[in-house]
C-alpha cells in the first residue's frame, strides 16, 4: 500500500518526463497572441531544433519560465535594440556560443566578427544566416545567395568569389558529415561477421569458408615495373 502511494505521489507531482515537458513563455504567448509583439517568433521557436529539444525562451532573452504572472516572466527583459540586452545583434555571438561553443571560437576569428564588434553595422550576426529563432541550416545554394546580398555586385563589399567559395566549402563540409555519419554502420557491418582473407579477399559476413587454395592467386611480379599481375586462376 505504501508503495502504491509512493508512485501515485510521484505521478502527482513528481518532475515530468521530458516529452511531457512545456515552456511556460512559449505556452503563455501562443495562448495570448494579441499580446505579443512578434508572434511569428513563438512559432519558429515550436518548430526549431530549440523547440524540439526545449532550449527554453528565456535561455536567450532572460526573465523567469517559471511563472505565467506577466510582471515576474518578463522581469529583467531587454529589447533587441537595447545594446546590453543579450539578444542585440552584437552579444548575440556571445549568447549563443554559450550553447554553440565551437561555431563561436571559429567566428571569433573571422572578419565578419571584427566588423560586428567595430559596431559599423556591416558584420553579419548568428540571425543573419540562422534567422532570429528559427535556427535554420543553410544549404549550399542559399548560403551562396546569402552571401551575394553583402558581397554580390550591389552589396556592401562586392566580391562573388566569396559566396562561390563559401557554397564550395559548405558542399565539402556537408559530404564530409555523411561520410561520418555512415561510418559507424560499415564498422557495425565489418565487426558483424567472421573476417577471413582468402586470395585478396575478405569475407565480412556468415557462411562457409572457402576451401583451402580455392581462390589462391597466383602472382606474377615484374621486376621492371614492379605491378601485380595474376589472380584467380592464373598462370
């Protein structure tokens, strides 16, 4: 009996599981949306890799997802045109390098952020590229297309070497994370079966062995040129 309490008291008011889990800023605006400002904004955040994984509004904007009293949730929140509010297009690096920590390292290096941080108006920011909540991925053509409103003929640093450098690259880095990410099955799939080299050949999945000198080839080396001839059957 006490156990069954227990669970039912766990149930009850216990932490919810992840899937269960809400935001409270975005649940209040999506509920209320003649008070909000940019309610565009709340449904990008729903739809976003930050929605799905509950990276909370207030990670960014600050003020307290703990509670639906407007005054208390909103309580320390600046506008994006305020210089010291952390979503300001230039801290907005820094807010979300706390997150990104990679990305920001590598943008730190870049010019784009020395002209961001001169504050001229000209460095492009994370919302740039990314949108301001969507936190959208480029692909290669629309990166190129992004880069070509700055360094396109009538953009503020005219250079279109630079948006086909940039495409190229993205392209390059894109075929390198499919490689990774089909690496661990081949290694699953060579690590699955018996491996057995007969002849130059080797066996990865079940079933019977080759029977002794079956497929043994036989070489021929060239001294001259020093190449591989024979196989199979060879003589």
């Amino acid at each position: 009996m006490r156990l069954c309490m227990w669970l039912l008291f766990l149930v009850v008011v216990g932490p919810r599981p992840l899937w269960a889990q809400g935001d409270r800023c975005a649940d209040c605006h999506i509920a209320n949306p003649q008070a909000d400002p940019v309610p565009e904004h709340t449904y990008d955040w729903e739809t976003s890799a930050h929605g799905r994984n509950l990276v909370g509004c207030e990670k960014c904007h600050d003020g307290d997802a703990t509670t639906f009293e407007s005054f208390l949730a909103h309580r320390g929140i600046l506008t994006s045109r305020n210089p010291a509010s952390p979503i300001h297009r230039t801290n907005l690096p820094q807010t979300c390098g706390k997150c990104h920590i990679g990305p920001f390292v590598e943008f730190q290096k870049s010019r784009h952020y020395q002209l961001l941080r001169e504050g001229r108006g000209e460095g492009p920011t994370c919302s740039t590229c990314h949108g301001p909540v969507a936190a959208r991925l480029l692909s290669p053509r629309s990166l190129e297309k992004r880069c070509d409103t700055c360094h396109g003929p009538d953009g503020v640093h005219p250079n279109s070497d630079f948006a086909l450098d940039g495409r190229i690259l993205l392209q390059e880095v894109n075929a390198v994370r499919e490689l990774l990410a089909t690496a661990p099955r081949l290694i699953g799939r060579e690590g699955s079966g018996s491996k057995e080299s007969a002849g130059g050949r080797l066996r990865t999945g079940p079933g019977p062995a080759p029977r002794s000198g079956a497929l043994r080839p036989r070489v021929r080396v060239r001294p001259d040129a020093g190449t591989y001839e024979g196989g199979e059957g060879a003589k």
